[in-house]
C-alpha cells in the first residue's frame, strides 16, 4: 500500500538510500566520500519535499527522541570529561545522524511497510560484495577465505563494515525467497554476498546469517497452528542446523572463518588464543569495565575512553564493543538512555506481533543482529548502524498503523 506518494517518487528515493548505505562503505576512505554522503543527503531532502508538494515537513520517530537526550548528555558530559572536545564531537555526530535520519523517516512516514528500505539494504549488500569482488579478485576472495592468518585487509573501506554489509545482502535475499516467495535471478547474488562473508572471516556477519537463518527456518515453521507440530519441527530444525553447521565449517571456503570461530571459544574459555587481535580486545573490553567501576553513574565523557585505553594499552582506538564503551563514557545513564530505544522496539515488535507477522519477524531478527552485533562493535554514532535502527523504527510504526492511511 502506497499513500499519497507518486511511484516516481518512490523509485528516486529507493535508488538514493540504496546509493546512501553502498557510499558510507565504498567511499569510506576515499576523499569522495563527504561530497557523495552529503549530495544524496541533499538529494533526499529534495525529492522528500516535492514528495510533499514543496511543503518542509518533519516526521521523528521514538529513535530521534532518545538521540536527541543522547546527544544532550554527550554536550553535557563535557562538564566531567577527560577531553572536551571528544564529548563535543560525539554530540556533534549524534546531531548530524538526527537529521539525516529524519529525511528518511519524514519521506516513508506514508507507507505501510519497510520493504523499500530493506530493498536497499539487500541490494547495497549485493553491490557491495560485488564490487569487493571486482577490487580484490575472486581467486584472492576464496584464498583469503581458507585461513585466519590470510583475511582481508582495511583497504578500500572497513571490512567488517563490507562484510556486514554483504551478509545483510545474502540475510535479506534468503528472506525474500523462503518467506515472500520471491523468486528472480538476483537470487544468485547471493552466491557472491557469502563469498565476501566467508572472505572477510567477520564473526559479526557470521552471526547475522546465522541469526536470520535460523529466524527465517523458525518463522516458516511458527506458521503452523499444531503445537505439537510446531515443537516437531523446531526440534528438527535444531538438528539439522547442527549437522549443517558442522559440514559448512568443514568446507575450504569457511576454513578460515572456522578457525576464527574456534579461536574465539578458545579465548572465552581462558586458554591462549591463536589470534593475537582477541586478546587485545578481550583487554579493551576489561579496561572499559574497570573504567566504569570507578565511574559507575557518569562515566569520564562520551568518547573519552579511546584516551585510557592509550594510554593504558598503547591501543588508542575505541573499546570494541558498544556495550562497554557507552558505560565507560557516560555510565549507567548513557547505558539506559542509548538501550531504552531496544526495549522499546521489542516491546512494540510484541504488541503489534498479530497485525503483520512478516514485518513482526523481520524487525525481531534485525533487532537480535544488532544487539549480538553490539558486543564487537561501537555502534551508537556510527552511520550504517543508525541508519538501520531507524529503518527498525520506522517498521513498527508502520505495523502499529496498519491498514491507517496517513494524510
């Protein structure tokens, strides 16, 4: 259902967000990347006010009103911070991702779904992968794929920020086909997506094609009104999901993802990691707990805690995990403040389950990717992340209207 909004419309800011998410990674380095972030911001923000008529209008949603009290207590935070400027910076950045974020939730205000959306996040995933593809060469993708000690390098943008991407390409695609039946030949980009997946050896997008394969299996089945039947075939999918897993890991292809992945158990059980990276981390992600011991309610400053973890562990970078960086900044109050938006999402997804179980469950498996994905990443004012909280917003918005025509 499409209200009030002519299809050329639609299609200008399908095609601009889907180039928005491609830019922030392919440009990430690049030079290019300020005029190509800020020109299709432009060009969003013109196509959303003649979608209006020539009218300036601006819809927030409940994720703009927690940034906003983020950004507030990040300008505030200065009072007790390390480096001002840090705080500073941080609200600055919580200011400029409002406002772009607005255009999107402004535009999509009128519609009854987030297919759009999530039409852009597949499709930048696929070109993202294929670029990849084109930039490092397959015969150098698969080698990389086969050991730990031969994974991608940062070189034309992050690469867990590609992987990531592509595994929300081939998530989404498989979503499309199992659960909408939608069955065309860009189905078989999903084929690359996993190879740059399998390539980048990123355990966060691991777990989201992990996560939205087992969601996707466990969507299908719920399905069904037997209880009995239902219990069946979870038990069935838990099986062989097991026996799938094991045979994947056991491909050359995933090789070198199967020994990160055992590295990682190896370093959660307290014996001496392979990798010299987890230890590293596992040592920010303690720093940052100490830090917030000592200053349990506010924390030293938003975006200060880079300062100890130099100083301490010669590592001047940000914590490594969301989690502890915002308790470690602002404390518990930032924690509550920034985490408040997922209850509420949850809450909501739960509430309106019944009016549309497609969108109830494709918002509930990108909420569970981007709370796994929070352990090994700071996400709060980064814009992919952002972008795709809003787009999880905007989704229970249009499930607590349903069938509602907005004017």
């Amino acid at each position: 259902m499409r209200n009030k909004l002519r299809l050329s419309d639609y299609n200008m800011m399908k095609f601009l967000v889907t180039t928005l998410f491609i830019g922030i990674n392919i440009f990430e380095v690049s030079g290019f990347k300020s005029i190509h972030y800020y020109g299709t911001m432009v060009l969003m923000f013109i196509v959303t006010v003649l979608s209006y008529n020539g009218l300036i209008r601006v819809h927030l949603v409940r994720y703009h009103h927690i940034m906003l009290v983020l950004m507030g207590y990040s300008a505030f935070s200065a009072v007790w911070a390390m480096n001002k400027g840090d705080a500073f910076s941080i609200s600055r950045g919580i200011f400029l991702i409002i406002i772009f974020t607005a255009i999107i939730s402004t535009f999509y205000n009128r519609v009854a779904d987030i297919d759009d959306l999530l039409f852009a996040m597949k499709w930048s995933g696929y070109i993202v992968a294929m670029y990849s593809i084109m930039y490092y060469g397959l015969s150098h993708l698969i080698s990389a794929s086969r050991s730990a000690g031969t994974r991608l390098d940062n070189e034309y943008a992050n690469i867990n920020g590609v992987a990531m991407m592509a595994a929300y390409g081939f998530s989404l695609g498989l979503y499309d086909l199992v659960i909408n039946k939608k069955k065309d030949i860009s189905v078989l980009l999903m084929i690359p997506s996993l190879v740059v997946v399998a390539a980048t050896q990123s355990r966060k997008a691991i777990i989201i094609v992990g996560v939205f394969f087992v969601g996707i299996l466990i969507s299908a089945t719920l399905r069904d009104k037997n209880i009995g039947k239902i219990i069946f075939k979870v038990i069935l999918i838990i099986l062989i999901l097991g026996v799938v897993f094991k045979y994947v890991m056991t491909l050359p292809l995933f090789s070198g993802v199967s020994e990160r992945i055992n590295d990682a158990i190896v370093g959660l059980v307290g014996k001496r990691s392979i990798s010299s990276y987890i230890p590293v981390r596992e040592r920010m992600i303690s720093l940052g707990l100490d830090i917030w011991a000592d200053n349990p309610i506010i924390g030293i400053g938003m975006g200060n805690a880079h300062l100890i973890a130099g100083s301490v562990l010669n590592f001047n970078a940000y914590l490594h995990c969301n989690y502890v960086e915002l308790l470690a900044d602002g404390g518990l109050i930032a924690f509550l403040i920034y985490y408040s938006m997922h209850v509420y999402l949850l809450y909501k997804l739960f509430k309106y389950r019944k009016q549309d179980y497609i969108h109830f469950s494709i918002g509930l498996l990108l909420l569970f990717c981007t709370l796994l994905s929070d352990y090994g990443q700071v996400s709060y004012y980064t814009k992919p992340e952002c972008f795709y909280m809003v787009i999880q917003f905007i989704n229970v918005e249009c499930i607590e209207r349903k069938g509602v025509v907005i004017d």
